[in-house]
C-alpha cells in the first residue's frame, strides 16, 4: 500500500528498543501502517528503551498536545567517569576516584531523596536546545561551544533502587526512579550527581517508564506492533487526560465545520480511572459524568461514533465551547474502549 493513503488514524505506544533513535521508529511505523504520516512525541536516545507515544495518519495534529507531561525513569548512574555526552555513548573525557560514601546504600538513598524539588538546570552540550536556530548537539559535534541558558525543572520523585560495587571493568552505580517535569534531562541530573559527591558521572543505562499518562505496560514492541498495527491503538481521549462530550446528528456535522457549540446544560465526561487496565478490573463502567461545569480555557475532547473527532476550549465569555483542533475522519479510541 502506497504511504499516505492508510485512511488509519490513531494513537499506539511503542516500547522503543536499545539502539534505535526516535526517528528510526516513526519510520518502521510507517512501514507498518503504510502511511507517510506519522510522528512521535517525546524523544528518547537511542540508548534509552521505552515508552515513546507515536500518531499515525491525521493523529499526528494531537502531537502538539501530547507533549509537556511529567515522565518517570528508571536510570542507571555510573560513578568514576564522566563523558561528552554524558551517557554512555559519549567518549570518555574525565576520570576519577568514587568516594566511599557512595557505595553505602543509606547515604545513597538519602542523596536521591535529597534531589526532590525545583530547580535550575544547565542541558548537556549533546542536546537538541536551540540558540539561534542552531541544535546544541550539531555545533558540539562540530567542535563549537553553544552558550546555553540554564532552565527550570521539578524532580517530583526520586527514589534510589539499588547500588552496585562494580565488577570487573564495570564503574560503582546506581539505580535510581525519577519522576520529573518536561524539559529535564536525566543525563544532566547524572552528571550534576557526579559533580556534588566529588567524582564525574555519567548515565550508563536509561528506560522511560511512563509519560504522561501513557506507562510502560501500555507499550508494545515494534515487532508486536507489526503484528497487531491497528488493534494496538489506544484511546486518545485518556492520554490527553481531558474531560470530553458526546455530539452526533446535526451537532455532529457542526463540529466537523469547526462551529461553537453552546455550553448549556451540556454534560461534561470523564475517566474514572488512569489506565485501561484499571478500568478493566472496576466493578463500575469507566466514565462517570463531571461534577463541575468547564473552566475558561479548558481543553476538552469531542467524541462522535465512539471516535475523537476534535478538540475543543471553553469560552466563558460566550458561554460556549469553540474549536481548537478538528478531525475530519476521527481519531480511533482503540481497545480501551
């Protein structure tokens, strides 16, 4: 089949192997879906493994409003040595002595404990921040220093799950749960653990294990996904964690001309719970309806045929819900539905 002329649109999660970048799964996705359209929403390295949320077909518009969630990772820091890139991909540029400290596991969990909170952090030289225009990663590996400007970011969870002496070649490390806001790097927090206990760091291992509200267990690999291609979509509407109303007949068709659809006495939805899997075991279906009416500004979802056809935002001014992003095929609700 021809890319581009799939007529699918939907949302899958892939579980992005070791090896691959992010761009090298959007192409096997359009391989497998047979469509030219397809995007992912938050870039992994290639060194890291899992979750990468990927849109297929007119799906790929959602991409603007999939990005910006939290995200958990379970990492591994190595101690003694810190690289370019500050992973283990990176050349090694700097060694040193690992203090005692860091091998005793109460200090250890103290530390990643110690790094919950804002704060400001310097992104890796390797990274794709711009500065006037440029991509800090091409003016590094060209041998130029980007003057790059520190950024906020929020450590919401940190838990230490273990640390290892080492065997062999292999550096002292920990393995340590983050949970952090979007726009934090894991290589930086690494390489910023090494500089405050004395010694350079550097990740040597990475798996994303949820964003947003997409966790690992949703994902599938790219060889599964081969296999099951549009039986693997997921529903949207709980991804983006909106509410949502139902529209069908002449409403319908207004939604699909992008038209304002008056707010009163209209019922607003919501998911009972975070993860089909969780809804699949409730006793209760998993949509109940909201208790509290629209704020000004809020996103919501527009279902039609069991289908997202757009996005909307109240306008509390004009009493009614205006479009923001219209499907014109609408974007499957998968299995979770």
């Amino acid at each position: 089949m021809k890319r581009g002329t799939s007529g699918l649109s939907l949302v899958v999660g892939v579980n992005k192997p070791a090896g691959m970048s992010s761009h090298d799964v959007v192409n096997r996705c359009r391989s497998i879906f047979g469509e030219r359209r397809v995007g992912h929403t938050g870039t992994l390295d290639p060194m890291a493994t899992g979750v990468l949320p990927v849109c297929v077909g007119p799906a790929t518009r959602l991409g603007a409003y999939l990005t910006g969630h939290d995200k958990r990772y379970r990492v591994k820091v190595a101690f003694g040595a810190g690289t370019d890139t500050d992973d283990a991909e990176g050349r090694v540029t700097r060694t040193g002595p690992v203090p005692e400290r860091v091998l005793d596991p109460e200090f250890a969990a103290a530390f990643v404990a110690g790094m919950v909170g804002a704060g400001r952090q310097m992104p890796p030289a390797y990274s794709a921040v711009k500065v006037g225009g440029r991509k800090s990663y091409e003016a590094a590996r060209a041998g130029t220093i980007i003057d790059l400007a520190p950024r906020d970011i929020v450590v919401h969870d940190a838990r230490l799950v273990g640390v290892s002496e080492g065997e062999g070649d292999e550096l002292v490390s920990w393995e340590v749960d983050f949970h952090v806001s979007k726009g934090t790097y894991i290589r930086a927090l690494a390489r910023d653990m090494g500089r405050d206990l004395g010694c350079p760091a550097h990740v040597a291992a990475l798996e994303r294990t949820c964003l947003g509200l997409l966790p690992l267990e949703e994902c599938v690999s790219l060889e599964t996904l081969a296999d099951l291609k549009d039986r693997a979509a997921l529903d949207p509407v709980r991804l983006l964690g909106v509410r949502f109303f139902y529209v069908q007949g002449e409403e319908a068709a207004r939604v699909a001309n992008g038209g304002a659809i008056p707010s009163k006495d209209r019922a607003l939805y919501e998911r009972r719970r975070s993860t089909s899997a969780l809804e699949m075991c409730a006793c209760t279906a998993g949509v109940r309806e909201s208790c509290e009416g629209p704020a000004d500004g809020e996103t919501v979802a527009v279902i039609a045929d069991n289908k997202l056809v757009a996005l909307y935002a109240f306008d509390g001014a004009r009493g009614c819900y205006v479009a923001r992003c219209v499907f014109q095929t609408g974007v499957s609700r998968g299995r979770d539905i």
